[in-house]
C-alpha cells in the first residue's frame, strides 16, 4: 500500500506542475497596440462607344427601305453622355449622301423609328440622344432610311458617319 501512495505522489506532482504551468500562461495577459488608415477611391466619368455597321440592303426606288443599326455605349453609373452623329461626307445633316464614284444616293439618320428628329450634332432642327450610364453595356439604336424616289446608278453606295458621345 505503500508503494501505491507513493505512486500517486509522483504522478500528482508532475499533473500539478503542468496545470500550474497552464494557469500561469492564461494569466499573463498581451499588450496590442491599434492604428486606423483611410481607404479612398475617386470614381471618374469615363464612357466607350463602338458602333455596328447599318446595311440598307438593296434599293429599287420604287419605296422607301428602312434599316437600323446599334450603337453600344458604355459609361459609369449615373454619368450623362450625349451622341451625335457626323453629316457623314455629303456634309449636310439635313442631305446626308452616299456615294458610288460621283453618282449618290440620299438617306438620312434619325433619333427615333418614326423618323421624325434628324440624328446630327443638335444644332439646326438636328437632335442628339442623351442619357445616363449604367456600368454595363447599353444599346442605343441607329434608324435610317432611303427614301423613294432616289434616282441613282446601279452600283453600291457608301458613307462614313463618326458616332462621338460626349459626358
């Protein structure tokens, strides 16, 4: 019996050491020091255009032919942007020309279906499309039209409009 009581002491003594050794270390309590920064950004207006091209197709005169194209705007949210389309090479917002050699064929570009405002740069009776960015890509479309009555060489006819939006 003797044996076993000096058994437990040896046992107890290490088990006491280590609890003690464990309270002694939770004890101790750290130091912490904190320091606080600013984080800042600026957000600028920035805005991207790309355009596809309008294809009318074929023409015979004998009626108007409606074609339509999308300009495909990108700006920061909230921004305001204004498009205007160049007169093209005929120079005229109110007579835009395409050309084959020197024969032409007349057609206009407008801000509506209803062909009613005249896509230019917003001076004379001209409009301009005007909105807000969202972040994300929009799509704003291009209407034109050929009237009738256009007496042009057979041939294929073109023109270069510039797009520039403004914000």
């Amino acid at each position: 019996m003797n044996h076993s009581k000096s058994l437990r002491s040896m046992l107890s003594a290490p088990l006491i050491a280590i609890l003690a050794l464990g309270f002694a270390s939770t004890s101790a309590v750290a130091t912490t020091a904190t320091a606080n920064f600013n984080v800042t950004a600026t957000v600028s207006n920035s805005c991207t255009i790309t355009a596809a091209a309008l294809a009318f197709g074929a023409y015979t005169g004998a009626a108007a032919v409606i074609g339509s194209s999308n300009l495909t705007i990108n700006c920061t949210n909230l921004a305001s942007y204004s498009i205007q389309l160049s007169a093209g090479t005929s120079g005229s917002f109110t007579t835009r020309t395409m050309a084959n050699g020197t024969s032409t064929l007349g057609y206009n570009l407008y801000t509506t279906a209803g062909d009613t405002v005249v896509w230019g740069d917003g001076t004379g009776s001209t409009g301009t499309v005007t909105g807000f960015g969202t972040g994300a890509n929009q799509t704003i479309a291009v209407n034109g039209k050929i009237p009738a009555g256009e007496n042009s060489l057979t041939g294929t006819y073109t023109d270069t409009i510039t797009a520039t939006i403004t914000y």
